[in-house]
C-alpha cells in the first residue's frame, strides 16, 4: 500500500490514486533528495506521521455521476449562476425601464403634434421612428412562413 498518491484543492475534494510501481520508480529517481512526507514532524501539534495502512477496495470504484447528489463545486457553480442571472435581471430591468421612459415621451410628443393646427403639425413621415422595421417583420414572417410549407411537403413526401 506505498503506492498512494493523495491530492487536495482549495473546493474540499480529496482524490487518492494508486499509481504503478514504474512510475514511482521513474519518479523517485528525479526526487531522491526530498525528505520522506511519511517521516514529517509536525512541530506544533507534536504529532507524528508515520506510513498510513489503507485497504483500497478490490473492486474499481464508480465516479458519483448523479446530477441529483450534492458536490461543493456544484453548489459553487449554482451561485455563481445565480448572481449571474440576478445581474442580467437587474440589467434587463433598468433597459425597460429606459424603454418605458422614452415610449412615454414619444407618446406625449405625439398627443402635442395631435393638438396643434394643422399649419404647426409635423409629418407623421418625421414622426415614424423606425419605418422600416414594420416591413423588415413582415418580410421575416412571411419567410417563416414559407419555410414552414417546405417543410410540411417535405413531411407530406415522407
């Protein structure tokens, strides 16, 4: 059981590998200088580390691949995902209100250019904001349109 190699990050995982006999002989030939990790000495806590006896299952353990079973970096993930989504609702709700804003003042400048004289009135060519648009969505629908009838034939040969 010398043949462990544990490893640790900063999410709380634990991972302990059980690594061939080659490669720790390979290995060992590059770091023959280093201290044994077994041998250490904790100075502090007066505790001494000696060679750990691990039964390792015999059987090849399965990876927990349940999307319904609880992990740290999961959880992490979630509320990362969640302040992101908070910050775009909080985005999206400032350009309505924007939004809101200037459609009321498109509206009170159209109810002013209704109640004036004829001779004071602005065109309602110079009033339309966005003519083209009305004709760009009716073009994109009737292309749907269509693209949904070559698609109904389409099922209709099959």
């Amino acid at each position: 059981m010398d043949n462990l190699a544990v490893a640790s990050n900063t999410d709380g995982i634990l991972t302990v590998m059980q690594l061939d006999k080659d490669i720790i002989d390979y290995k060992s030939k590059e770091f023959k200088d280093l201290p044994d990790p077994c041998r250490y000495r904790n100075q502090e806590s007066e505790i001494q580390l000696e060679n750990f006896d691990v039964d390792l299952p015999s059987k090849q353990i399965r990876d927990i691949d349940d999307p319904n079973r609880y992990s740290i970096q999961n959880d992490k993930l979630k509320s990362e995902q969640d302040k992101l989504e908070q910050d775009a609702e909080v985005y999206k709700e400032n350009i309505r209100m924007v939004v809101r804003g200037l459609r009321d003042q498109y509206l009170n400048i159209i109810s002013e250019n209704d109640s004036k004289e004829w001779y004071h009135k602005l065109d309602e060519a110079i009033l339309n904001v966005d003519g083209d648009l009305l004709d760009l969505l009716r073009n994109k629908t009737q292309e749907k349109i269509e693209y949904s009838k070559k698609q109904l034939k389409w099922w209709e040969e099959f």
